[in-house]
C-alpha cells in the first residue's frame, strides 16, 4: 500500500486538505460525487495551488474521481461531508468497503460524536476524528 492520502468530500476542507498534504510531497486522490462536483474542486485546488512556491509539483500529486473503488491504494483515508449523521454514517461504511485492512479512516467531524461515526463505519479500531 502507497503512503497516500485519500480525501471524500469536495468543499473548502476538502480541498484545503488537499492542498496542504500535496504540497509537502504526498500523493492525494480527492473523490467527489460527480463529474460537475469534480470539476468545483479542481477549480477550487487549482485556485488555491497558485500561492505556493511549486504549483505544478502539488498539482501533479493531486488525483480527481467519482469512484470510491480509487481509494483502495491509500494508506489513510479523510472524509470531509457534511455534519450530518444521516450523511456521514452510510458513507463512512461505503468507504469501508473500498479500502485497505490496514487503511486509517478519519472524519473531519467539530461536533458529532467519533465513536458514533466509527460504529457506523465498522471499523472503530481505525477510526480517528480531527
């Protein structure tokens, strides 16, 4: 398994992430829901690349999908949705489906309760929130 960093979500957190974990030399793959949801994204990443010393490097690091099957390569997983139980609970056990045994799955979560999302996801033992 590569020592790479997969993102869920396409909003400002999102791409922040993707950002910062591109521009210190690791390799991203951001999925969205769908193509024009994609293509928010990339205009938000490329906008934010652009004040960095080497946008081209941390352009080149950073993978667009729709397709959680994507992430099965990457050693740490983020999602970055709404703060929503009914949003994050089915999708965090979705991810779970696409990634590794050994794969970390994180929440972006400010207020809802990270042992309920990691009982959700299945996997409480490599669960963390931030």
């Amino acid at each position: 398994m590569s020592e790479s960093l997969g993102i869920v979500g396409s909003g400002l957190i999102a791409c922040g992430l993707a950002v910062a974990s591109a521009n210190t030399g690791h390799e991203v793959v951001i999925r969205a829901r769908s193509d024009e949801s994609v293509a928010k994204a990339t205009a938000s990443i490329e906008k934010q690349c652009a004040r960095l010393d080497n946008p081209e490097q941390a352009l080149a690091l950073i993978t667009h999908t729709t397709d959680l099957a994507d992430l099965s390569k990457c050693s740490y997983v983020i999602e970055a949705v709404g703060e929503d139980y009914a949003i994050k609970n089915p999708l965090a056990a979705e991810i779970v489906q696409h990634i590794g045994p050994d794969t970390v799955l994180a929440s972006t979560t400010s207020s809802l309760s990270v042992n309920k999302l990691a009982d959700a996801a299945g996997i409480p033992e490599r669960f963390v929130g931030f």
